[in-house]
C-alpha cells in the first residue's frame, strides 16, 4: 500500500475525500450537458439548486466555480445556435421587447437565464448577473463578495464596437475599483486569473484608448485634457495603484514635449509592462496622422 494511500487512511484525510464528492459528482453531471444548448444550464442550474443546501462551504464553493465556468462559456458556446434562431427575423435588442415571435425564438436562453446585447447590429446572448447572484447567499464571504462586485461592474457599461461609453474619469474610478478590490483578495484564484486581466485592459484603455475612442488630438497630436485629467488625479489619489507613478511621469513628460507622447516614452510603458500595447496604439495614431 502506498504511503498516501496509507495517510489518507486518517479521519480527517477521510472527511477531506467524502467532502470533495458532492462537488466531484456536480462537475461530472456537467462534463455530460452540451454547453451548445441553452436548455443545459437549466439542467445545470436546477442540479445545483439542488446540490448546494446540501453541501459543506468547501463543496459550494467548487460548485458555483464549476456551475459559473459552464454558463459562462455556454453563454459562448451557444451563440451560434443563438444567430440561427434570430436569422429569420433579422432582430434587434429592441425586437425582443416588442416583437413575439422574437421573444419566443429566445425562450430557450430568456428561460435558462441569459441576457442579450447587441454590436454592430447583431443580437446574441449575454450573461445575466441575476443568473449568479442567486447563489451568493450560499457562497464563502469573498467569493460572495466578488460575484457581488462583478454584477455592480457590468451594470455600468464600459462600451462596445471599440468605443468607450464611460468618461476618462469614470474609467480610471473603475481601474481604482478592480485594483483595490484584486488588492483585499490576494489568495482567491480569480484574482490573478480574471482580474488581473481585466485590470490590464483597464489599464490600456486609459492611456491608450480604443479605436473609435480617441487619447489624441488628431490635428495636434497633443494628449486631449481630459485625458490628462485622469492620469493626474490616478497619479494623485491612487497612490496604491500599480500604474501611479507611470500615470505621474507621464503628466511631467507631457508638460515637457508640448502634450504630446514621443517615441522614447516607450521605455516608460514598457516598465509597466506595456510596451506591446504603446506599440499599438504609436502605430495607429501614425497612420492616423497621415490622413
């Protein structure tokens, strides 16, 4: 007999194993559904209606992650089917409000719990917040806390069809608020696998902007004030923030080349881990600039 297998002949390795089942048989139940189908996060959903009371906090935990990964890309994995039910009515956002039979195309998502959007005049489904919420009550306190967090976040729209639809001001109170939020929650394995991410991004919209959303005159070249604006009050009252001192030096060296960015700030970017993206954005305001 193996050593482990002899250390797991313990009480407590004992427990340990039958409190993994419930989350165990959970993810096996969902390894079986096609994530194609909308219908599968009903089934999804009512299994783990079912399960949770029933599980200790450990197992809940493990259950919601592996119920919220499964939605989520089913959210994804369903689009396809999605844009096959709509083609026959060419539908809109607005025509799942007043137009029956677009609302009945949609059932097997509306009632399974997707939301819809649409970009650049196509329909398809979204993630529901509701959909998740319902479960916090049953959730550890951080894990509760983040999928409380994120529904607050994506009740404000940050923008589509790479245009922001927040100010430069409300983007850098959002920057703020996912790295201080990252910041009190070291340890949960979504920080450095969501929120890291989405902080970069963050990041690189406030100082790079997105394509229909511009950090530049285009007759000057000079960096617009309101941008500026931002990166001032991040280099003043975000003195936690990883970006404060690139913010800091950039509202220094701006004042110094007449409020342009010059090639050589791209040393300073890239000391934050942005040169791909300084890159990017020196290659776009080029061509831009030459029309």
């Amino acid at each position: 007999m193996s050593s482990l297998r002899l250390a797991c002949l313990s009480s407590m390795c004992a427990a340990g194993l039958l409190a993994a089942e419930p989350a165990d048989r959970y993810r096996s139940e969902l390894e079986k559904l096609d994530a194609t189908r909308p219908e599968s996060v009903c089934v999804a959903r009512t299994a783990l209606r079912q399960s949770m009371p029933k599980a200790d906090i450990a197992d809940r935990a493990a259950m919601f992650r592996a119920f919220r990964e499964f939605y989520l890309g089913a959210v994804q994995s369903s689009a396809s089917r999605f844009e096959e039910a709509m083609r026959p009515f060419n539908a809109q956002l607005e025509d799942l409000k007043r137009r029956p039979e677009v609302r009945r195309a949609a059932v097997p998502w509306s009632d399974c719990g997707f939301a819809f959007d649409e970009e650049e005049g196509t329909l398809f489904p979204e993630q529901n917040s509701a959909t998740l919420l319902e479960f916090v009550p049953q959730l550890p306190a951080d894990l509760a806390q983040y999928v409380r967090f994120r529904a607050r976040e994506l009740a404000e729209n940050l923008g589509g069809d790479a245009t922001l639809a927040l100010s430069w001001e409300q983007l850098r109170e959002r920057l703020a608020r996912w790295e201080d939020f990252a910041r009190r929650h070291p340890t949960m394995p979504e920080t450095p696998s969501e929120l890291a991410p989405a902080i970069r991004n963050l990041a690189d919209s406030l100082f790079f902007g997105e394509d229909n959303t511009w950090t530049f005159d285009l007759q000057s070249g000079r960096i617009k004030a309101d941008v500026v604006a931002a990166w001032n009050r991040l280099a003043t009252l975000n003195r936690t923030s990883r970006y404060q001192a690139l913010a800091a030096e950039m509202v220094v060296r701006l004042r110094k080349d007449d409020g342009k960015i010059t090639a050589d700030d791209r040393a300073l970017f890239a000391r934050f881990g942005m040169g791909d993206s300084f890159d990017l954005w020196w290659r776009y305001v080029q061509i831009r600039q030459k029309f």
